[in-house]
C-alpha cells in the first residue's frame, strides 16, 4: 500500500488546513460502498488513503494513465484503449 507522506505540522501542533482537507478526504472514502461493505475491510482509512493516492497519481499524469490503463478513453479516436486492436 501506498503510504501518505507525512508533512510537518504548524508549531501549534494542529494540521494545516491542506493536512485537515487530506484527513477529511480519506475519512470520506473510508465509508465503504456498498460492494466494498459486503466484503469488508479490515483498514478502511488505509485502504482509502492508496485509493486516493493511486487516484491523485492518475490526475497528474493523464497521459501515463491513457498508456497504463486500457479502460481509459482515448479521446482522439473516441474509444477505449484496447478497442482498436483487434
């Protein structure tokens, strides 16, 4: 799993206001879905974390993502990776 970079904290000893937004984004994704409910999960805020994680690494790299994921829309040619190739 992918590890959250641990940042320093204001000398007041509270998070910033990027490291609350951080923790309050994982705390949201930590609410399982409903898929995800029916298998369970042992560390849902760890498991959110790499799913925000993984996701944010997408976002910045949107032509990384179109190589490394063939579900992912190749827009030029409107349709999904992989669909040409047969």
């Amino acid at each position: 799993m992918t590890e959250q970079p641990q940042t320093e904290q204001p000398r007041t000893g509270r998070p910033t206001s990027e490291q609350q937004a951080d923790h309050d984004r994982v705390d949201r994704r930590a609410d399982l879905l409903p898929e995800e409910a029916n298998v369970g999960s042992d560390e849902p805020e760890e498991q959110a974390a790499a799913i925000l994680a993984e996701s944010d690494e997408r976002t910045e790299d949107p032509e990384g993502t179109r190589r490394e994921y063939t579900q992912t829309m190749d827009r030029e040619r409107g349709m999904n990776q992989g669909e040409g190739n047969l």
